[in-house]
C-alpha cells in the first residue's frame, strides 16, 4: 500500500485518528520524516497533518511561556520575548531546516541531535499530551524523554515553562565540528537563578551524552546554594559525567565526549566564549 496524507483540523482529532491507527503518524515540519519518506525507509501507511492554529500558536508575552508543538526554530529565532532561546533554535542545521523544523518533532529527535530539547530541559518544561480525545495532560520534560526511549509517547501538543527572570540566567551551548551548522559533539544548557548572589533550583541538561537529553544532577548539586565563582565550578566541573551514557558515533566517539564535556561544562558557566 502506497503512502497516504491525511489532514486533522483539531488536535483532539488528530491525537484521536494516531490513537486509532498506529500506521499513522504526524508529519510536523518532515525535516527527520520525509527523509525517512525520500530514502525509502518509509514506504507505507499514513502522515497526518495538522492544521489547527493552536498547534503553531505561541504565548510569550507573560511569566509563563506556551508554544504550541508546531512552532518551528525560525519562529523561536523571529520572537524577542524568547530572546534568551535564539542561541538554542539558531543552533539547528541551517535556515531552510530551522523554517521547518518543529519544537515538537526536536522531542523526538534522536540523539546526537535534539538541541533544543536540552534547553526546554534545563527551563524545566512541562510537556503538553494529547492522547485520544480527551483534553492534554501535562508531564514533566524529562519524565516525558524517559517514556519516549520505552516506546510511550503520544501527540505532543505543546511545552510551557516558566521565563527565566534574568535573561543571563540561562545559558546554552552547542560543541560541534562544523560550524555553524554541524551536528552536536554535545550540547550543554543551564539554568542558574541567583538569590542574593547564590545559585538556587539550578537546572543544567547534556544533549548527545546519552540517549536523550539528561539533567546533569550532579552538576545541580555541586551548584546549588554556592556562588558562580572558580570553587564552585571546580565542584561542577568535578561532577559533570554523573549520569551520562555517551554513544560512538560519526562525529565523535564516547571517549572523547567525556573527555571534552568538564572542559565545555566549565566553558558555560564562566561565559567564556558567548
Ligand atoms: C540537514 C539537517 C540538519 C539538522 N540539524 C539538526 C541540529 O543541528 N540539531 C537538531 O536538534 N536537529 C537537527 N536536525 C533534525 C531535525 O531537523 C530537528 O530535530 C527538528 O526539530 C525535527 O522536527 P520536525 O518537525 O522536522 O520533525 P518531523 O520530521 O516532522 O518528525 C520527526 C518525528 O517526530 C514525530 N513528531 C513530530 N512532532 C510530533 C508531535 N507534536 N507529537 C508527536 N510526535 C511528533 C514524528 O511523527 C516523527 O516520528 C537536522 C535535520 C536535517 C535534515
């Protein structure tokens, strides 16, 4: 049976036309699946579309940012309110890709790619499902990622998370060979609110350190409640391979990931090189 294209003009529709028929499944921007569609990897069933506005809908004017799981790299990258984001959706492939590609379809992304996945991971994002008819739940990011690696998904709707107060507060950094549009060595995001010159609730994430995006907790632990300054980082640094599972892969092999990863974890958090 030849491939086939439907469209869904709700998301309720659409989350309930993947639920009913697992040989369906959502085109987002088709960066990652019409390659699949081109090299013949995907010969079958059907690509479903969405048209409702809400799924490419942004809301970023307030303390509490939702972007619809259709909202590609370039229109991250084209929004001020997410000015602190345009390092991360700038980081992926080149224009063309960034036109097209999507929030959600980078949740899926498998690693050595799925940049922006580590930053929606150090903002603490909550991820938006849809399955079936009923209205979307909500479940953090990382949760999210551990179930996609089980095979458990279902429609992403949406993330939401909360504005870093500082813009400063948030850092992003992708390590890649090529430049500027290589794929990731790694990718490292944190999140370091400052209460009277002390890091609070710090959140740092890794991209391509292991099969998903990861927290680097203990990189969290060793900042929390400390100040930025040279012990603190050295406690950082010290900690940074806590958790990862790095792959061999084209771009670089498991060995030199670890090997780089405190050098480029120390990097970001003295703002070196930004
Ligand atoms: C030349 C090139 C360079 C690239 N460079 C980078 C890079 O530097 N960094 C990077 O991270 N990625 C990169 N990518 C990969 C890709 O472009 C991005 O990860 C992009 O964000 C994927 O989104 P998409 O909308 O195109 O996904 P699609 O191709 O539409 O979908 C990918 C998968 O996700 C599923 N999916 C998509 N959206 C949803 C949803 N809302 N709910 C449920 N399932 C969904 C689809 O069903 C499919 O299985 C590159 C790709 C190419 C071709």
């Amino acid at each position: 049976m030849p491939l086939d294209v439907r469209v869904a003009t709700s998301m309720a529709e659409a989350a309930g036309i993947l639920t009913a028929d697992q040989r369906t499944k959502l085109l987002s921007g088709g960066t990652l699946m019409m390659r699949d569609v081109n090299e013949g990897r995907l010969l079958d069933g059907t690509l479903l579309r969405i048209t409702d506005p809400a799924y490419r809908q942004m809301n970023t004017s307030g303390a509490r940012i939702e972007l619809g799981a259709g909202v590609t790299m370039a229109m991250v990258s084209n929004n001020r309110d997410l000015a602190f984001l345009h390092a991360a959706a700038r980081s992926i492939g080149g224009p063309a890709i960034r036109q097209m590609a999507t929030i959600g379809g980078n949740l899926f992304a498998q690693t050595p790619y799925g940049d922006f996945a580590v930053a929606l991971l150090a903002l603490d994002a909550q991820v938006m499902v849809q399955s079936g008819y009923g209205s979307a739940r909500s479940m953090p990011l990382d949760e999210f990622l551990g179930a996609r690696e089980r095979g458990v998904s279902g429609l992403v709707a949406g993330v939401q998370f909360s504005k870093p107060q500082n813009a400063a507060d948030f850092r992003f950094r992708k390590v890649s060979r090529v430049k500027p549009k290589g794929i990731a060595v790694m990718s490292i995001a944190a999140h370091l609110p400052n209460t009277g010159g002390r890091i609070s609730q710090a959140r740092v994430a890794y991209g391509a350190m292991a099969p998903t995006a990861v927290r680097a907790r203990g990189v969290e632990r060793a900042l929390e409640g400390k100040a930025l300054d040279a012990a603190s980082i050295q406690a950082a640094k010290a900690a940074a391979l806590e958790g990862t599972r790095p792959a061999t892969d084209a771009i670089a092999s498991e060995w030199y990931r670890r090997e780089v990863l405190p050098v480029h974890l120390g990097r970001l958090l003295t703002g070196e090189g930004r």
